[in-house]
C-alpha cells in the first residue's frame, strides 16, 4: 500500500450502553478510493464523524497522514480537521451567498488567506467541478447536484489531505447523481484520498479500490470490488448485497 493517509487503530465508540463501532482497523493509502458500505445504522456516518472528532471516540486512534487526531491539544485540533474534506448528504450551504462567497468563506476565517487570494482558488475549485459559470449564483438557484458540487469545492478549497464523502448523493433526484459522481471520480484521478460512504456500487465497481463491508459496529468483509460484488465470503454481506440489487 501506498503512503497511510489516514488510519482509523482499535476505534471504539459507545453512545451509553450501545456500542456502535467496534475495534475499527483501517488504512487509507495516498491516492487510494475505499469505499464503504453496509445497512443503515451499521455505524458508517459515526466511523467517519470520529476521524474528525464530531463525534468523540470512546478509545482508540485516529491518524491523519501519521499525526494522531484523537490525542492533540484543542489549538492542534482546529488545524488538524483542516486535513480532511467533509461532503455529507446535504449540503449545507450558507443561503444568503452566493457560490463562490461560499466557498470562499472557511479559507478566509479558517486559513487567513486575504479575500483576493480565496476568490482566486474558489473560482479555481468551482471550474474543477463545472461550475464556474454559476460562481454568483444563489444556492437556491442551484439544483442539488450543483449545490452538492459547490460544496465539494468549498472542501477542495482547504486543501485537504483526505476527502470523506458521506452518501453525498442519496439525497439527489437520481438524473443529478451522475454530475457529482464524475467530479469524484475526476478527484480520484487526480489522486485524492477518499473514504466514501455510498450506495453507488457501479461508482465503487469503477472508481474504488478497496470496498469495505460494515454490520453491526464491525468491519465484516473488505477487498476489491469485483470480489465484494461477486463473491462475498461472509454471509450478511451475501444478505446486504441481495437486498440492495
Ligand atoms: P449508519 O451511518 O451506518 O446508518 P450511524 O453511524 O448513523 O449508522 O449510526 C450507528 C448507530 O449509532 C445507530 O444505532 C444510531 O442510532 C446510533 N447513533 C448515532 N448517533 C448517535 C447519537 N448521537 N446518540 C446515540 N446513538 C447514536
Ligand atoms: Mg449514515
């Protein structure tokens, strides 16, 4: 494997007597697309909120490009969650702003960067995701593919080191999906590090190149995609997949 960008050792998490993530092993090596999946409450949004201490993990480690995320200073803290990108299902963009005014904001207050230079790279990151026509558009002018994009280009504008796509198109009509979709499988050409929590196997079947299987708090299968899909070895992941084809 390449370089460990990001490295979840032993993590636990419990919410009171509910254990919802169990002894999580995981690397993610530069470059590398793993993609997650399992039923709904299997603890993949929680896996992915603990990398970046939204969620607080009960014990256990999490590693961004070798620096411990779960044992810094709250001044480190702040710095560190720069290192990973976060897309989740909605989008959450600021509605009284336009495109690039959003995407624009988090380098100005969280990295310093003076107005010009953030516009710079939000015009920069909105090309990247076909969207520099629409820079001064109203997120309400936007369809939800492209609000979905704008904000993977607010990500993008941080610099990340990882990116974390939590079913970033489940809450899209099904004719948007493919425009998200092709920007994130244009970063994974570029070589990003992306852990993505999707429903989209044919996305995973071209673009990822590990599948994990979660159930219950635990990672219960992991491999290549093509083996995932067509021979499964563990039984609940035989069951998971013949529900969802
Ligand atoms: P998934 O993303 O795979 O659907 P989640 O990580 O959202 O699963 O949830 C895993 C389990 O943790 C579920 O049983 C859920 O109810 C529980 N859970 C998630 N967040 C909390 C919370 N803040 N407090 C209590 N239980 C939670
Ligand atoms: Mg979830």
């Amino acid at each position: 494997m390449t370089r460990p960008m990001l490295e979840l050792v032993g993590l636990n998490k419990r919410f009171g007597d509910l254990t919802v993530l169990h002894d999580i092993h995981l690397r993610v090596g530069q470059g590398e697309l793993v993609f997650v999946i399992g039923p709904s409450g299997s603890g993949k949004s929680t896996m992915l909120r603990c990398c970046n201490r939204l969620e607080e993990p009960t014990s256990g480690s999490v590693l961004i490009d070798g620096a411990d995320i779960t044992a810094c200073s709250p001044r480190a803290l702040n710095k560190m969650r720069l290192n990973l990108g976060m897309v989740f299902q909605g989008f959450h963009l600021y509605p009284h702003m336009d495109a690039v005014g959003n995407v624009m904001l988090a380098q100005v207050k969280a990295l310093g960067r003076s107005k010009d230079e953030a516009r710079a790279r939000a015009l920069e990151m909105l090309d990247r995701v076909g969207l520099r026509h629409k820079s001064d558009a109203m997120p309400s002018a936007l369809s939800g593919g492209q609000q979905q994009r704008v904000a993977i280009a607010r990500a993008l504008a941080l610099d990340p080191k990882v990116m974390l796509f939590d079913e970033p198109t489940s809450a899209l009509d099904p004719e948007l999906v493919g425009s998200v979709l092709a920007v994130m499988k244009d970063l994974r050409t570029s070589g990003m590090t992306m852990l993505v929590v999707s429903h989209e196997m044919g996305f995973a079947r071209e673009a990822a190149d590990r599948v994990i299987f979660m159930d219950g708090g635990v990672i219960v299968e992991e491999g290549q995609p093509e083996a995932i899909f067509t021979n499964p070895q563990a039984e609940r992941t035989r069951a998971f997949l013949s529900r969802v084809r």
